[in-house]
C-alpha cells in the first residue's frame, strides 16, 4: 500500500522529495504556484516564458548573452569579450545587451543621451539637451520668447517676425527696420522704402501755424544735404543739417520765395539713394 511505498506514482521520485506525489507526470513546482513544471510556461514565474528563458528554473535569470552558462544578471562580462560590463542604470544588464542603458524610457536607438536619463532629445544637434537648452532648435530665439510669440521652439525655420533680424522680435523692437527711425515716426517701419516723408505743403506767412518745411525725422540723419529747385531747375535753397527750420526764404537772402511748386532732393548721407519729390509753397 502508499504508506509502506516510498513513491506512490512510480514516477521515480520518492514521496519526501516529489511535489506531486500522486501525479506520475509531475515531480516539481519551482515557483510554488501550484502547476508542476511539466505543465507550467513559466516554472520560475519570472514573467519570461520557458521557451525563451535561458534559465527556466532560476527566477533571477532569464538570458546568457554569452552563453557561458552564467546569467547576464550575474555575469560581469555579458558579451564575453574581456571587458567588464557597464550598468548606466544600475537595472542588472550590462549597457551592451541593454536597449535602454539610462532607463528613462526611450530606445538607446532613438535616445540622443543614451546614458543620461534626464535628457532624450538634442533638436539643433548643439550637445545640450532641449530640457537644458534655452533655444532647442539653435535659430536665435529663446525657447520662453518663441512661446510667447507663438512660434515653435522645436523648429528653427519658425521664428517670430523680426524685419531687421537683430533677434528682437518687431513686437517687441521700437524700431523695426532699424533704420534709426522709431516706428512711431517711421512711414514705412517694416521695409526698405524712404523712411521720411517730407511735408507736401507749407504756408510760411508768419502766423505760427506751418510756417516752416517739416520733414519728419530728418534728425536721425544728421549729415543730411536738403535742395530745393525751382520749375526750371535752378537752386533756391540748398542747407547741410536741415532742422526743419526754413520758411520759404530764397537762399540766405531775405526775400521769400513766390508761392508756387518746387522740386526737392534729399541726401540723407547714409550712402542710400536721395530722395526726391514736390512741395508747395502757399501765403
């Protein structure tokens, strides 16, 4: 009978060592879970089925990347090439069988800071990682000034709008085409055309209201040359460093031009071209 039979199932594993001593199929449960290894895909309940598993009975290995019969957990050369393996991230593989060296989550394969695990991404190619980097795709603009513009920081053709390119966005810059024309006395503040728009009429008949010729912002040029002529070409007025001071005096004479259309040539003496155009005189 069982009680004077030292194996009741015959499977030639005696009772005192056999998990399943009734069961002829199963003599061992490794991971205790109640299912014999015989039948069990996992027996070390290790989460990596026994097929794959290069230790199906140790649950505190599963691969040998060397296949030297010693688990990569345990083993301090995983690759077996002499030299002592490296663990970044401290998670028992060695950083040459591992595909995650820092362990943040992201492929060493895709990560531009395989073994640093608070950066991922270096978008501009600079070595900064974009979480240290204040200017992620390297275009001028800082990170915090793009999201406030509403541009994206990750793009370096999406800048804000700044027409002269000195890195001051034009909502910010009170000078946009840098020019030395503040925008709030600039006709054109965003282009190349004439900054000054010189008054098209004035009325110099003492009475204090637009007695003289008024250019706008012509103190920003101060090796200006102003001329003026009359229909037939001769020169009434001519003055280096106009103040927007004449009131229609011929020369340095004393009498006053006849009302009428005359032409004007600018010379802002910043190397552009003059400037040109008519302006009427009135009592």
């Amino acid at each position: 009978g069982d009680n004077a039979d030292d194996d009741d199932d015959g499977d030639g594993t005696l009772d005192i060592n056999d998990d399943f001593p009734k069961d002829p199929t199963e003599d061992t449960d490794t991971d205790g879970d109640g299912t014999g290894d015989n039948a069990d895909d996992d027996a070390d309940n290790d989460g990596t089925p026994d097929d794959e598993d290069a230790f199906p009975l140790d649950p505190n290995e599963d691969a040998d990347a060397d296949g030297d019969g010693v688990g990569d957990n345990a083993d301090d050369d995983d690759d077996n090439d002499g030299i002592t393996d490296i663990d970044n991230d401290g998670d028992g593989l060695g950083d040459n069988v591992d595909n995650d060296d820092d362990n943040d989550g992201i492929p060493d394969s895709e990560d531009d800071f395989p073994n640093d695990a608070s950066e991922t991404t270096d978008t501009d190619g600079d070595g900064i990682g974009d979480n240290a980097d204040t200017d992620d795709d390297g275009d001028g603009y800082s990170d915090e000034l793009e999201l406030e513009q509403g541009t994206d920081p990750t793009d370096a053709s999406s800048i804000p709008l700044d027409t002269d390119g000195d890195g001051i966005p034009d909502s910010l810059d009170d000078d946009d085409d840098n020019d030395g024309v503040v925008d709030g006395d600039d006709a054109f503040p965003t282009s190349d055309e004439p900054s000054l728009v010189p008054a098209q009429a004035f009325t110099p008949n003492g009475d204090g209201n637009n007695d003289a010729w008024v250019i706008p912002g012509i103190d920003n040029y101060p090796n200006n040359r102003v001329s003026v002529y009359n229909r037939w070409g001769h020169e009434v007025f001519a003055t280096q460093s106009y103040r927007n001071n004449w009131e229609g005096f011929y020369k340095s004479r004393n009498e006053k031009l006849p009302a009428g259309s005359y032409l004007y040539i600018i010379d802002l003496g910043d190397g552009s071209a003059p400037l040109q155009g008519w302006i009427f005189i009135n009592y």
